[in-house]
C-alpha cells in the first residue's frame, strides 16, 4: 500500500505539460457593401472579414521539441452570394496600408482562458470568444490612443481554447 501512495505520489509531482491554446476562425465586419470588384460594370455585393489563426508556445525554450508563439490575422474581402475570397480588390476599395488577402504576424501572443490579446497591424487585439456562435464573440483594436470594439459581427464564428 504504501508502494503504491508513493508512486501517485511521484506522478502528480512531475511537470504537466501546458496544453496547446488556439485562436481559430473567421468574422465578417462589415454588413453587405456593393462593389464591382472586377471591373464588370455590376457591383456585385461583398463583405470584409477578418481570419485569425494563431497558437500559444508549446513547451520550454531551448527544449527539443519547443514551438514557439505564433500566428496571423487576415483582412480579406468576399463575394457574399458565393463566399468566394476575392483575389484583387480594385483601388476604391483598398484600405491603405492593408494587403490585400496577405498573413500579418501576431506577435506577443497572451492567452487567458477564452481570450487572447496579440500584437498586429501596429495595434493591439482583444480577441474574446463568448462561446458557440458569434452572438458573443467580441473583436477589439487599440490603436494606441483609444481601444475600440468592432460593435457587429456579421457571421462566422471565434474559438479560443484549447487545441483540438
């Protein structure tokens, strides 16, 4: 008996490995907008969305085996008839500054439960997902002089949590 009192004893000493946290998914933030994205003469109708993918560091640094912080975010526009990614956006529509369906890095990634903050864009993200559905998800941008939530979410849907 004391054999094995010893022995969980010894297994709930050893290290536990943090698990792998995920930010996973994509909002429209913007309602429908027309747009003749290619030049036809029909503005077709369109919304922007933005794509998260990003993951906390697994492991220690200087460890075999560990995987440091990393991510990115997406600003892309879709034709919202087909949900088809728009490839070139023509010049009234680009946002300066802002490629054009193209990864930016997030970077000091922080996750707390089921919210994480990052750095991109110049900015500082608060990504807060508020469970199944986007009814309570949130997005908000501090731009360093003010923070600022995107108040509607059109579609999609946030995770952050736990890799699955």
């Amino acid at each position: 008996m004391k054999q094995i009192v010893l022995v969980l004893i010894a297994l709930c000493a050893l290290p536990v490995a943090a698990q792998e946290m995920v930010v996973k998914g994509t909002v429209a933030y913007t309602d429908v907008l027309r747009y003749d994205y290619n030049g036809d003469g029909k503005r077709e109708r369109v919304q922007f969305w933005l794509e998260f993918d990003g993951h906390s560091a697994v492991g220690t640094p200087g460890t075999p085996g560990y995987k440091p912080a990393a991510g990115s975010v997406r600003y892309t526009l879709r034709d919202a008839d087909d949900e088809k990614k728009v490839v070139r956006w023509r010049g009234g529509l680009d946002m300066e500054g802002v490629p054009k369906d193209t990864p930016f890095p997030m970077t000091d990634i922080v996750f707390d439960g089921k919210t994480v903050r990052f750095d991109a864009f110049g900015m500082r993200w608060t990504i807060i997902d508020g469970g199944d559905g986007l009814a309570s998800d949130k997005v908000i941008v501090n731009d360093g002089f003010r923070s600022s939530e995107i108040r509607k979410l059109y579609a999609g849907d946030l995770w952050v949590g736990p890799a699955k």
